[in-house]
C-alpha cells in the first residue's frame, strides 16, 4: 500500500494504538529528536562543567549535610529572589 500526504492510525477497540507515517516523515521526526538530544546534552555537559569548581562542592556538600530545617529557609529565600 502506497499512501501520501497522510497518516494512518490503527485502533483497537477505538483507541488509537499505531500510526503510520510515510519515510519522510519519520525522518523528519527522528532528526528533529536527535537535534533536541544534542542541544540537551550540550547544555548538561556545560551546567556540568561549570560546577566543577571549590565553590559548586562547597555548596554541594552544604545542600546534602543541611538540616530539613535549613533546607526550608534556603527554598523560601531562593522563592522571594525569584519574585
């Protein structure tokens, strides 16, 4: 079967399980995601980067060792800087 221009969804019981797309499309879609991909691990590689410095473990440590008491005030002051 030769289909153009449209997409085809099989059900089951009236619920959509499958659709087929023609190549084209397909290959549209899986460049699109591996360009997404690529902009997210370059933007993790770089945050990771940055955070290798004296002071990124300083705060590091201090976040795991905080009290749950400390940790509150310190989401309450990041929540007023943000407004």
């Amino acid at each position: 079967m030769v289909t153009q221009g449209r997409a085809i969804v099989i059900t089951k019981h009236d619920a959509p399980k499958a659709v087929i797309i023609s190549y084209e499309e397909f290959q549209t879609l899986a460049e699109r995601g591996e360009h997404q991909l690529d902009t997210l691990r370059a933007e993790f590689d770089e945050l990771l980067s940055s955070m290798q410095n004296s002071k990124a473990r300083a705060g590091m440590k201090a976040a795991f060792t905080a009290s749950p008491v400390q940790l509150g005030l310190a989401a309450v002051a990041a929540r007023k800087k943000r407004r």
